[in-house]
C-alpha cells in the first residue's frame, strides 16, 4: 500500500492531468491512494470569492464564473464526449457552491472561508478521478470529508486520529487505485474543516498512518528537497537523504517542501517519504527516513516573508519574566499567531510573528494595554541550518538586519524586505 500526494501545480492543466496519469503508469497504480490539491491557484482564487462575498461586492458571480470556466476549459481539453458525466457532476459542485454562499448564515470568516475553499480540492479530484477512469486506470473516487474527523478549530484543525483510523480502514480498498483531496476533513457535525494552507502533504500523511501504509511519495515541480528556495537562493543543491528529525526541523524553520505535520505520523510508523519531481518520475528525488541527519551535509536556507517583529518592554522599565511571557503566549494562543523567533532580555522581550489569519491589529490592541510595543510589519526570516561562516557572510550581505541569533545548529536573523 503506497500513497501518492499532487500538488496544485502538477494538476494545473491538461497537460498536467495527463501527465499524473503517466506517472501511474511508470510507477504503478494498484495498492496505491492518490491525495490531490486544487488546480494551479484555484485556492488564491476561492479566497478572493470569499472576501468579495463577505465584502458584498457584486464581482462575486464574475469570479465565480472564471473560476468555472477555467475548469470547463481543462474539462474540454481531457473529455471528447460532451455529454461526459463529468461535466454534469462538475456542474453540480459549482451549483453546490454558489448556493452555500446563499444560505450561509454565519459571519465567521474562518468558518465561510473552510466550507468555500474545499471546493477547490473536490472539483479536482472529480475531474481526474474522471480522467483516470477514462483512460484505464480505474479508480474509487473518495470524499475526504467523511474519512478525516476534526475539531471545529477552523482553517486549522485538529485531527481526531481514534475516529479518523477506523473510519478509514473500514472505508478504504486497499488493494485498488483511489483518488481524495487533500486539506479538507469535517467536523463532528459533519461542517467542512481545513488542515491548514498546504495540507494536503500531511492529508498523505495521515491515510499512510491509518492505513499503514509502505511509503508516502510527494510529487513536485523540483527534482526533490533542496538546500533552499530555488527560487531566493543561488546554486541550490538537492538533498538525497533526510532524516524524520531534520525534516521536521527544516518544516518548522518554513521550508515550504514539506509541511510541518506531515512527518510526525509517519515517523510514529518509521514510514518513508519520497519527494520526487513529476516531470522525472524514474529520478530517485529525496527520501526522508531514519538516519543520519542530511545526505549531502550542507548548509540549508530557509527565508519566510511577511513576518511581524514585536518587541515588547514594561511600561515601568520591571523585568519580563515568566508570568508576563506566559501571558504573553496565551495571548498569541487566543489570536492564532505562530511564533517563529524569541529573544529576551532584562526588561524587553521579541519576537517574529507569522499572522498568517491576519489577526495581529487586534493582538496589537491589547499588547499596547500592558506594554511598551515597538513592531516592524513586512519583515523576513532568514534561517540556515547547519550554518558556516561563509554561508552567513553571503546570507548578510546588502540586508538591514533587525535581529539576528545563533544556536548550535541554526542561524537566524530577521531583515527588513
């Protein structure tokens, strides 16, 4: 039993469709679950319907008819019979969309935004498992939301793993090909939840937990994990082999390859995870298992944008110490804010912030009740894992640095964009 997981950007066209379906074949497609994102940005594009929604702005039903029409042209491309059952099961989903939008009555951004979204990920995989059966690869079409069973944390929510096993293992053919979605799952009165922007990597993860399965493959538009960013850093070399350690490590740091929950359930079962290029399927690409830490051992860059750097002192000059840092943390707990960096001293406390629901101007108000607050919004994180001194004399150059900090391991420093 094997999983596979593609991302938005292997299924980003037809060609891209077709392509998954050579994968398969090169790689074979019995005993196999396949996770499938949303097509290209459809995520981006759904987010804009859901502000516009919110926002009452008319443009909502032009959006949404790009966003149809953009399917329908991949529909078109991949089907000759326009009476496909596609097409009407495709129609169905936008039709089930536009009226959840109508009789929505919350006002809940994080709750409209979980129900919206997943459309994304359900249209997708309507199309290719369509596909698929077309061309001969058969396959069972699987609805995540029935299989994953979370809390109603949502936009981030948290797996029931006792209720999410067993429905799995009573649910799931583990001897034939299936197609999901990544991302989505439901909560306990059946409302559709998120794992978080870029779940579908720990969706995979969480079918080969309960499912026991022999490895999780990772499809990508790069040959595997490199040593940074392609697309920030000059003369990236890929990694062959990476321990569950190091990865959970590099994922925490921001390294947008793999997302950070995703090893924690497959570390539990020692289950090995492969990232490999979909334009190279034969390519040994990068494997994360137990053992040594890196293979090449290099250094490893890491950059996450639009940061917020907070320092906080007290307002009568006391020193910050434990009770004050606990309510501190308490309060990026309630506001959903993730903490990347800590530095303290005496009488200041800092910190790098991802507000990644966008929720640090309220955050702000109530810092400000109880601390002298100086910020930076726009910042970036920089991290090496595995630093030489060479390596941080040319991350260095030609930056405004804010902050910065060393540990065995790591080095990192905040800098103004």
């Amino acid at each position: 039993m094997r999983v596979f997981k593609f991302g938005g950007a292997s299924v980003k066209n037809a060609a891209a469709v077709k392509n998954v379906a050579k994968v398969l074949r090169v790689t074979g497609y019995s005993n196999l679950l396949v996770v499938v994102s949303a097509m290209g940005k459809t995520t981006n594009a759904l987010e804009k319907i859901v502000d516009s929604y919110l926002a009452q702005d008319p443009k909502q039903k032009e959006l949404i008819q790009n966003l149809k029409e953009y399917h329908f042209e991949i529909i078109m491309s991949l089907f000759d019979a326009k009476q496909h059952p596609v097409y009407q099961k495709t129609e169905n989903l936008f039709n089930d969309l536009e009226t959840t939008l109508v009789r929505n009555k919350s006002k809940q951004y994080d709750y409209i935004y979980d129900q919206v979204v997943s459309y994304g990920e359900l249209i997708s995989t309507v199309i290719i498992s369509e596909y698929l059966n077309a061309t001969g690869l058969n396959n069972e079409w699987l609805d995540a939301r029935e299989m994953i069973k979370t809390n109603n944390s949502y936009r981030d929510a948290q797996v029931d793993w006792t209720r999410t096993q067993q429905i799995i293992l009573d649910n799931v053919n583990k001897n034939i090909l299936s197609v999901t979605q990544g991302f989505i799952a439901s909560d306990q009165n059946n409302f559709t939840t998120t794992l978080g922007r870029e779940g579908s990597d720990y969706t995979a993860g969480i079918f080969a937990y309960c499912l026991g399965a022999n490895s999780v493959s990772i499809w990508k538009d790069v040959p595997g994990v490199l040593n940074g960013d392609p697309r920030v850093f000059e003369n990236t070399k890929l990694l062959s082999h990476v321990s569950y350690e190091e990865a959970i490590e590099l994922a925490f740091y921001g390294a947008s390859v793999i997302h950070p929950k995703t090893i924690q359930p497959l570390q539990r079962k020692e289950i090995p995870l492969y990232v490999k290029s979909f334009l190279y399927p034969e390519t040994e690409g990068t494997t994360v298992k137990k053992g040594q830490p890196l293979d090449p051992y290099m250094p490893c860059y890491i950059v996450k944008k639009n940061q917020v750097l907070v320092s906080l002192s007290s307002l009568d000059f006391s020193f910050i110490v434990e009770e004050n840092i606990s309510d501190i943390f308490k309060l990026f707990h309630k506001y959903h804010i993730k903490v990347d960096l800590i530095q303290n001293s005496a009488i200041s406390f800092s910190v790098c912030l991802d507000d990644k629901f966008d929720h640090f101007e309220k955050l702000l108000k109530t810092l400000k009740a109880k601390f002298k607050v100086t910020y930076n919004t726009g910042v970036s994180l920089f991290t090496i894992r595995h630093f030489t001194d060479n390596s941080i004399v040319s991350l260095e150059k030609n930056k405004e640095i804010l902050l910065k900090q060393i540990t065995r391991e790591t080095y990192q420093m905040v800098a103004k964009d």
